[in-house]
C-alpha cells in the first residue's frame, strides 16, 4: 500500500469486486479512491465487458474501461471451477466488502448467495446492485441505463415540448446506482463498527433514478398528473432557464424575488421590474414566456461572455452554456483537480474532498486483465 493510500478514510478495508461494465465498477472505483484495497475478479480471456467498449486509446486499451477502473488489482478465475472457488471463499473470509451487479441469482448459482455470505461470513458487507433489484416481479429482467431512464419516467420528462422523450445525456441510471450503492457501503461500514456486523445491500437502477426524477414526482404524487417537458427551464421558479445572447446561450437562475430585481437593474428592464406580472415568482411563472422575450432582447445586443460577467458581478447565478471540452479547460476544474493523470492519461478526478484525508484519487493506472493474479493468489495462500 502507497503511502498516500494509507493517508485515506477506507484504508485497510478490502473489496471483492464482481462487477462488470458501468454502474458497479463505477462504486468500487470511488472505493478504491477512498483508499480501499479492490480486487477485481475477471473472466480468463475477455475480462470485463467494457474492456471491448470503444473509444480506444492508440494501444487499443479502452478508455471506457481506463475511466472506471483505477486503482484496482485484477485477478482471472473461473467461478464454476473448484480451485478458484476455494481462493474466493479465502479471500472472502478476510474482505470487508463484496460488491456484484450480476443479474439477481447468478451469485446464488455459483454458490455465493449474498445472504448466506452474510450468515458464514458476519463481517461481510455484500452489495448487489441490478437494474430492477433483489425483489419484484422484474427483478429477473435485464437491464441496460437506456432501458431504466425509460421506464423510470426521466426521458417523458427531458427534452423540449415540442420534441420526443429524451435521454439524458450521460448514463445517468447506472452512475446513480453506483453512487447509491457507494454511500450504502459506507454507510453499513459505520454500522458494523457500532454493531460488529455486516449486512447485504440492495441497489436498484431503477429505484435510483425513480427516486431521483425530483419534480416530475411531486407533481404525479402529489398533484396526480404527468409532468411535461420543459426544455431547460424550471419548473416552479422564473427566471431560471437558458437564453440565447448574441453569440451564444447563457443560463440564467433567479431563486428570489431580490435577484429579480438584480435582473433587471443589470439588464435596464426598469419595466420588468415594475411590472404586475412579474411581481412574484408565482406571476413571473404564469408570465414566463414574454418575460423570456424581453430578457433576450436585451442579452442578444452583447456577446453571453460579456452578459455572465456582468450578472456575475452582480450576484446572480449565471454561466455560459458550454461543451465538455471548455468545461475541462475551465481554471476552477483544474483547481479542484478535477482532471488528473494517471499512467501517463488524463481522467476524471475525484470529486470528494476530505480536510484531514487525502483527496487524491487511487494512485495506479488500471490492470491488465489478470495483472495482479499470481500475487492475488500469493496473498490468500498464506
């Protein structure tokens, strides 16, 4: 172990890691950044599955993989066979922490139901995350984010009106699992040092990008109707959306009548602001688009650089609306060390910054299929 390492909140804990692809390796990376000990057991010739998922680096490496994968050991076995299922059961009477994302009831098919691995090994904390969960009439379905972010409701929700439901643009449904199924593992970590026992833990896709859809949600559960798309605009607070400026899009976010007011004196809307229909949040909602008229009469005489210093200047929330590319060139990115080298290629950071522990991510590249496994199998042979 590094020295950095060890200056870490998780040192000292070892992960079992049977995840593949996104939303499990996704978990046990930020464990790994965290400080943990991760072993990630593979397939002998294929490995993970994202291993094979494009774009690929120049010596054919998968970027996929590489961004998920850091700071892990990986070891091939085969889990139908014997002997590699006995150094399992060794390692796993020495882990803290099993994490799966197999399909509910491969890992009682190998032998390794989460809650038997509870009852033979107490210490053990084993998080399942699948796209429908342990339990339900689907839980047996598969499972892809795009096919979450569908029956979750998200896509009815995102997009403009006029256009289709729409995915948002990132793996949301499987990032979400990972996130959750990171803070249930830590969690469980806090109490089986207060109870001295583990537990399983189990992380649905779908219950996680549920649970995230926020509004649209207040209004099924509470209003009993379907919310509609929107497009970038809020949907119970004006002015809170995206504007085009002269050159470009800005977004824009007035939380309080107060920065309202700042609006309009930066903007000269010296009408706006005295206007009845704009008086309260709840007349600038009923109002929103004639008020986003004038708003953009104005930002279009100016380039949305110009337009978001100046709101800034003045206290309101605002930024230009930018692609992947800026935002990594951004000086405040950088600062936070939001993109860091790690064998020689830059990768996201991490994103946890802790005051008495080392916040840089897990300091070695990730493994070559199988890397780490004569050594592994050194380890648990003593």
């Amino acid at each position: 172990m590094s020295e950095i390492q060890k200056n870490k909140p998780l040192s000292g804990i070892l992960v079992i890691d049977f995840t593949h692809v996104l939303s499990g390796p996704f978990c046990t990376m930020m464990l790994a950044d965290q400080g943990a000990r991760v072993i990630k057991i593979e397939r002998a010739g294929t490995g993970d599955d994202s291993r094979a998922f494009g774009p690929f680096y120049d010596d054919n490496s998968s970027v996929y993989f590489e961004f998920i994968n850091r700071g892990k050991e990986s070891i091939t076995l085969n889990l139908k066979n014997d002997n590699d299922l006995n150094l399992v059961k060794k390692m796993l009477s020495k882990a803290d922490v099993v994490v799966e994302n197999f399909r509910p009831g491969t890992m009682e098919r190998l032998g390794l139901a989460p809650d038997v691995l509870v009852k033979d090994y107490p210490q053990l904390i084993v998080c399942s995350i699948s796209g429908f969960g342990q339990t339900g009439p689907m839980k047996f379905e598969p499972a892809y984010d795009t096919v979450v972010q569908a029956l979750s409701g998200l896509m009815s929700v995102t997009g403009f009106p006029s256009g289709p439901p729409t995915r948002v643009g990132t793996s949301i449904s499987d990032l979400s699992a990972g996130l959750f199924a990171y803070s249930a593992i830590a969690t469980a970590l806090v109490g089986r040092q207060r109870t001295g026992k583990g537990t399983t833990i189990d992380v649905a896709m779908l219950d996680g990008t549920f649970a995230l859809l926020e509004h649209g949600l207040m209004d099924a559960l509470a209003e009993h109707i379907d919310p509609q798309r929107i497009g970038n605009s809020h949907p119970s607070i004006a002015p809170f959306d995206t504007y085009q400026c002269m050159d470009r899009m800005i977004a824009i976010c007035c939380g309080n009548d107060h920065l309202f007011g700042k609006l309009c004196e930066t903007l000269n809307l010296t009408d706006a602001k005295s206007d009845p229909r704009y008086a309260t949040n709840e007349k600038r909602m009923e109002n929103r688009d004639p008020l986003k008229k004038s708003m953009e009469s104005v930002l279009k005489t100016d380039s949305a650089t110009v337009w978001s210093s100046k709101l800034q200047d003045a206290g309101i929330p605002a930024g230009l609306v930018q692609t992947a590319t800026e935002a990594e060139q951004m000086d405040q990115i950088k600062e936070r060390n939001m993109i860091v080298t790690i064998g020689g290629r830059d990768v996201p950071g991490n994103p946890i910054k802790f005051g008495n522990y080392d916040s840089s991510c897990a300091d070695t590249p990730p493994p070559a299929l199988g890397a780490d496994s004569d050594s592994v199998r050194e380890f648990f042979a003593k």
